[in-house]
C-alpha cells in the first residue's frame, strides 16, 4: 500500500508548471479561498479560485480542472447550481 509519502511525490510531479490536474476553489470569502489555495499548494497540488458560481462555471468551461471544491452558499449562483449547470 502506498503512503502519504508517495502520494506527495506523485502530486508534485503531477503540478509542475503547465502540466498535470488543477483544482478549482470556488469560495466567496477571501480569507478562506486563500486558505484552501494555500493548503492544496502545501499538498503539491495546482490551484486557480474563483468567488462565485457565475465566474466558477467560466473557468470550468475552459476544461482545465480535474476537480472543483466548491461553497455552497454563495452569491450569484451557489454550489448546487454551479454542480448542476456544469454537467450540463
């Protein structure tokens, strides 16, 4: 069985600049979209954010994203639209 240990080296080489997954952190206040940012940056894991549904589903679109961590409660559209129009 693999460990944390391994895990760590797969994602580090998974993020190098232009290459591997990216996370989309979708969060409407500041401090904890920059939180989340920073501790999948200390995971080695790429991240861009987003403040709200509405500028989240934009940047899916692009197809860049291996995943999305989204709030729930958010202006302008919130978490279970945002889920809902993106797989669409």
């Amino acid at each position: 069985m693999a460990g944390i240990g391994h895990a760590r080296r797969v994602a580090r080489v998974a993020t190098r600049p232009g290459e591997g997954p990216r996370v989309l952190v979708v969060e409407d206040h500041p401090v904890n979209r920059e939180v989340l940012v920073l501790q999948l940056k200390l995971l080695g894991i790429a991240a861009d954010s987003a403040e709200n549904g509405v500028d989240a589903l934009a940047a899916w679109a692009r197809g860049r994203y291996a995943a999305v961590l989204a709030d729930i409660h958010m202006p302008h559209m919130d978490g279970h639209e945002l889920a809902l129009f993106a797989i669409i």
